[in-house]
C-alpha cells in the first residue's frame, strides 16, 4: 500500500497553481509573534476539520485552573510554530544558497511544524499520563500526529508533496514530527551516523541532517517548537521572562560537526544566553505553572475521572462502531481520535444526565467546580547527585508504603498519592549545551564539554492525601501523615528532622512552613546549634503556633501557622 502511494505521488501532475499556494498570503496576528506572513498552503492545512479541533484543546490542560489567563489553544501555538520554522528555512536558504535548499524542502519543513500537534487528544500532555495509568506506557500523541498528517495530506492532495530520488517528502514530514532519537543519538555518539543515516531515515540524506533539529531537534531539543511555546506560555502565565528567539534564529548558521554531519550551530557568544534565559526559563516554566503542585492535583483528580468515563463514555468512529475513550486513542479510527477535546469530555461531565456517569460528575463537580482537593502531605526537594553522591529516589509505591508503616494514624493506601515531579533543561540529567556545535567568528565548530553553570536536573517529590470523605479529625491525621513522611525522608538522607524540615516544604492543614520561614523562626537548641547528638528521628513532634515571634520548641523542631488559611 504505501509502495503504491509512493508511485502515484512520483507521478502525480504538478498543480497549475502551486506557485500561488508559495506566495505569503496567509497573514494571521498573534500577541506573541505580531502579524506572521505565511504561504498558502498553510491555510489549506488549517481550514480542515482535523487541525480545527485544535481549537479546543487547551495548550497547558488543567492549568488555567491555577493560572486563569492560560487558556490558549494547540491551534495558534501550531501556527506560531510554523511561522517560526518558515523565517528560519528562508534565512538559511538567502543566507546560505550553498545548502541548496529547494522549495519542497521548505514546504516540509513548515507543514511538520504546522501540524506536529495534530494528535494531541483532550488535557494535552495531562492525557498520556491517564493513557500509561491504564497500562499504555508507551503510546504518544506523536503516534497519533503521523496518522492524522497522513488523512489531512491525503484530504487536501497537495500537489507540493513529491517523492523522487532526492527523498520522499511524506516520509520527511513524519520523520520531522517524531524522528527516531534514541537510535539517532545512539548512532551520534558511536561515530556511526554518517554510515547508517539511510536505514534510519528516508525522508531526506544526510547532507541535510540538520533540517531534522528544526522541528523537533534529536541532537539539544532545542527547537522552534519550544521557542514559541516558551514564549507563549510565558505571555498568558504572566511569567516576565523570556527569550529572545527572534535573535537566537537569525544567528544559526549550518556548519559540520567533527562526524561531518551537517547541523545548526550558534554562535559560541550565545552559549549564556541558551542557558539563562532558555534551559533555565524551562525549569521555571515547570516550576511555577506545569508542575505547580495545585496543577497536580487537578491533574490526578482528572485522570481519576477518565478513568471512570472510559467504562461509560462511548466514542462513535468510523462507520459508527462504538468505543471507550481509550480505545479511540489506540485504534488509529481518525474518526472516532478526533473527538477527543476537552470540550467533548467537559460538557458529558457538565450534564450530568447519563446515569451510568454519575461517579465521573460527582467527582468533577466536587474537585473541579467546588474545588474540594487533595491536601499536601509533604513538598521534598530531592537533593541532587551533586549535593548526595550515590543518593538513588526512592520508588513512589515504597514511598508511600514506609510513611503508612510510620504514621501512628492509619489511612487507606488508595488515598495517599506520590507523584514526581522532574525540572530539567528537556534531556532528563544531560545538559544540552554539550549537545550543540557552536562556531566561532570564523565559522569554526565548538563545542562545550564542561560547563560548571550546569544545572539540569532537581526533583521535586509530592505526597497528596486524598480523603475519601472530611472527618472532624481530619487536620489530625494530615499532621501525622506529615510527621512519618518526614520521618521517613530523615531515615532515606541520614539527616535529623530539623535539617530535613528546613529541606522540605511541609503543608499540614492550616499551617505552612517552607526553608525560609523555617530559618526565621525555629529556635534550636543547644544541642542541634553546637553540632552534639542529633535527636531520635522518633521523638521529633511538630507544633502549630499562631505567632512566629512566640515560636517554642517543641520536640526538636517548630513551625508557622500563617494568616493565609489553608493551603
């Protein structure tokens, strides 16, 4: 079948008006980038139903539930996308015509970023996470963006997408979207990517590698997806902070590396710039909004609820076969995949009338429009491998077992939720400075082994408790539950409570105390000031006060009752 999709698109007539679809007329205006010039192709790949949808799938999930001004979509974002990825291919090809890059090369560029999003179901990235909690780990929404590319080409016949001895332009486009990393940086780093480049991807050669970093770049992971949604995000966050993509862009220039293979490579004077202002505006994006630790408590009451619908909500696909929200996702029915917005999940829980999906809006209506939570057990900053050599995280399962085993007061396990939280610069623990080829002003390749201004990975360590119903003692039992967890912590890190207290932000009930109102008001005493016997982690009991001026000890440590209520 793709044999014969492959020939007819080899001799497939080239459309008398393919020089109109070039021409700059798609002219949308976007808050973050001003008025984008766009060709007209663009426009035939956003006036169809599947890239549409888009519409109402909102950029950050559950996040404007925190943040109230994030509710921008997958729509815009995809355009910004492609309105970056476009400047970019035309400055490479004016600036340097050697490259020899042909209109179709541009033309397959700016469509993989166009539609890179295309197979993002409802709550965005939220859903992948409900996807692996049912037992499909491995399925992405990139899995589903190829299908969907392929019915939306297939739709509009693009005359522009060819296959010839120079590459097969569909091929590209999905190979853009989710080229295969691990075997492509496997391959880079054993010196063997030049060699097996033609079994690995078909779409293009390998003298131009370095289309393959524009839009989802396998090398740093620094491409024009993040610029715009960094950005984006940032501007309906309210974060004040961001960088400046346009200048990073128009200074990227294609240089070899020492594999000879052809990549985009900065200027070495950037290299500050890409870390203050890029890798480390990630980490806050994640910090303050995605992984905020109200965002993940929405998130996992959301991922509850699908739970619940996928027994009850029907999907209707192609020719009308009936399937759950999950078998939509896994079954390639681009019919029944498209469906799978917010909006369609949002107004089933808003109605209420299915009586078999009464527990799903029960709980929405609890969490969602009443806002009844999880509670904070404990915030654990996980020390990094620098700070604890050899330290290894704890498994959240055993996480959660131990702090039961230490709690004097004793809650279902079902109810205690541990979930880890990861901010990095996007490549886990590896620092992606070391993965770019700057140039010098000579056009010299560079490259940084060492960077002492590294930072790329600190872990965060949330435990939520869930009560199935509110006790009158229930602030008792989250104190307790918060007491073994620290406990807990104190025997994983071999430090006593009161470091590990100013360590972690712990949350019990009406009380807060985070490391620096700790370093206010703890008093210590003579034994933990002159560095004596560290106290019995079992004997360390923690004391609500009114007052940080009237701070008193209370075991070994004290802690801050603040105005503010609770958490």
């Amino acid at each position: 079948m793709l044999e014969e999709d492959r020939k007819r698109r080899k001799t497939q007539p080239r459309d008398p008006s393919s020089a109109l679809l070039m021409q700059e007329d798609f002219t949308p205006n976007c808050p973050v980038h001003g008025l984008m010039h766009l060709p007209g192709y663009v426009k035939l790949v956003v006036d169809t139903p599947h890239f549409q949808r888009m519409r109402h799938i909102k950029q950050l999930g559950v996040c404007s539930l925190v943040f109230p001004g994030a509710k921008h979509d997958r729509f815009f974002h995809s355009i910004g996308t492609a309105h970056l990825a476009y400047n970019l291919m035309k400055d490479l090809r004016s600036l340097q015509p050697e490259l020899c890059i042909l209109d179709r090369d541009i033309v397959c560029v700016v469509l993989a970023a166009l539609m890179h999003d295309l197979g993002h179901p409802t709550y965005s990235h939220m859903f992948e996470t409900f996807m692996a909690s049912i037992g499909h780990a491995t399925w992405t929404h990139e899995q589903a963006s190829i299908v969907l590319v392929k019915e939306v080409l297939k739709t509009i016949n693009l005359s522009l997408i060819t296959a010839d001895e120079e590459g097969d332009d569909l091929e590209f486009i999905c190979e853009l979207i989710d080229p295969p990393k691990d075997e492509l940086n496997k391959c880079l780093n054993n010196d063997s990517l030049k060699e097996k480049w033609p079994t690995l991807m078909k779409g293009r050669p390998v003298e131009k590698a370095y289309m393959y970093e524009i839009v989802s770049n396998f090398r740093s992971g620094i491409d024009v997806d993040k610029m715009d949604y960094f950005r984006r995000d940032a501007y309906f966050l309210g974060i004040k902070r961001e960088f400046d993509h346009h200048r990073y862009l128009k200074s990227l220039r294609v240089i070899q590396d020492n594999q000879g293979i052809s990549t985009l490579s900065p200027p070495e004077k950037s290299k500050d710039d890409i870390r203050e202002n890029l890798c480390e505006l990630r980490k806050t994006l994640h910090r303050t909004a995605y992984q905020h630790k109200t965002v993940k408590k929405f998130e996992a009451h959301m991922v509850d609820i699908l739970k619940l619908c996928d027994k009850t909500i029907r999907v209707s696909g192609r020719n009308g076969k009936k399937m759950s929200i999950s078998e939509a996702a896994l079954s390639g029915d681009t019919v029944a995949y498209s469906k799978l917005t917010d909006m369609f999940i949002e107004s089933r829980l808003l109605e209420n009338e299915d009586p078999e999906l009464q527990e799903a809006c029960a709980a929405y209506d609890k969490h969602f429009l009443q806002r009844n939570l999880m509670r904070n057990v404990l915030i654990w900053e996980v020390p990094s491998e620098q700070e604890e050599p050899g330290f290894s995280m704890p498994q959240v399962d055993k996480f959660v077992e131990e702090t039961l085993r230490l709690s004097t007061r004793q809650v279902p396990k079902s109810e205690l939720r541990c979930v880890e939280s990861k901010l990095h610069y996007g490549m886990g623990s590896e620092d992606p400075i070391k993965k770019i080829v700057f140039h010098d002003k000579q056009g010299q390749p560079r490259t940084f082994d060492v960077d002492y201004d590294a930072n790329p990975l600190r872990r965060k360590l949330f435990l939520f408790w869930n009560p199935s119903s509110i006790e009158a003692n229930h602030l008792d039992t989250l104190e307790r539950l918060t007491e073994a967890a620290t406990k807990h912590v104190c025997s994983i890190i071999g430090t006593d409570p009161v470091s590990t207290t100013l360590d972690c932000k712990l949350v019990m009930g009406v009380w807060q105390a985070d490391p620096q109102s700790l370093r206010q008001v703890c008093l210590w005493n003579s034994r933990l000031r002159s560095g004596n016997t560290m106290p019995d982690t079992a004997a360390c009991t923690f004391t609500h006060i009114d007052n940080p001026a009237q701070a008193s000890i209370a075991g070994e440590a004290a802690s801050v009752k603040p105005a503010w209520g609770p958490s």
